[in-house]
C-alpha cells in the first residue's frame, strides 16, 4: 500500500475496542504498513501533529471524544495551519451514521462489522487519493480510474 516500495505507511487508529484493533491491526498491518493506536479521541491531535500518520482511522464511538468530533477537529486545526492535513476514514456502526460522517468530513467510511478485504480496499482507496463511501445508496469509485 505504501507510496513507494521502500516507505512505510502509518495508520494510526483511534478505538477504545480491543476488538476492534486486533481486527484493524490483524487486516492492515505488514511489512509495509505499521498500525498505531490512541484509546481516546482526545490523543488523536497531539498523535498526528508527532506521529505524522498517513491514514487515521476513527471509530465512530469512542469513549470521551467520537469520531465525528475527532474528524472535525483535524479539518479545523488542517484548516488554521496547526496541523497538516490528513486523510481520514470513519468506521460507522449503522448505515444510518453516514449523515455523521459526511458533516465530519471524513474521506471515507465504512459500516461495521468489517471484514479485511474491505478494510485493506477502503484504507488503500483513500491512501491512492480516492474515497470509500458505503451506504450511500450509489457507492462511489474506489479509485479514481474506475
């Protein structure tokens, strides 16, 4: 999934499931791809302006600070330049939270329960500069060329 053969992609994830990162971790990481993890919404900010991850992934529920909040804070402090900007993808709990995760200006998202063709398809969609959006009723292109 990386760039080039000799970089490493970072993914950092924010999930206070356990369950959930060993699915993460279990579908995504290698070689390649190294997946980090924060429990609270609340150390996503300070973990990507040290880390420098190439792909958040944000659990839609977490504990003290939710995906949507998660989300929005990235594009804002993206947007005052106290962040770079990163590609973000939402895991959502019901096809219902879609309307969650447009409003959080996530770049994709998916629906639990995931699978890892899926989760390895969405990550490397939105890595490529494409998008993953399920549940939208018209699924949009993975990439950009199909």
């Amino acid at each position: 999934m990386s760039a080039t053969s000799t970089e490493t992609v970072s993914v950092l994830l924010a999930t206070d499931s356990d369950t959930l990162y060993d699915e993460v971790d279990a579908a995504l990481a290698g070689p390649e791809l190294v997946v980090k993890r924060v429990r609270q919404g609340s150390d996503v900010r300070s973990a990507v302006a040290s880390e420098r991850p190439d792909l958040v992934i944000v659990d839609l529920q977490i504990g003290n600070m939710g995906g949507m909040a998660v989300s929005l804070d990235l594009r804002l402090e993206a947007r005052a330049d106290r962040l770079d900007e990163v590609a973000i993808l939402m895991l959502l709990d019901r096809e219902a939270d879609v309307f969650l995760a447009k409003r959080a200006e996530a770049d994709g998202w998916m629906v639990k329960p995931l699978d890892a063709f899926r989760l390895r398809r969405g990550a490397e969609a939105i890595l490529t500069g494409g998008d993953w959006r399920e549940g939208t009723g018209a699924q949009k292109p993975a990439f950009p060329n199909d």
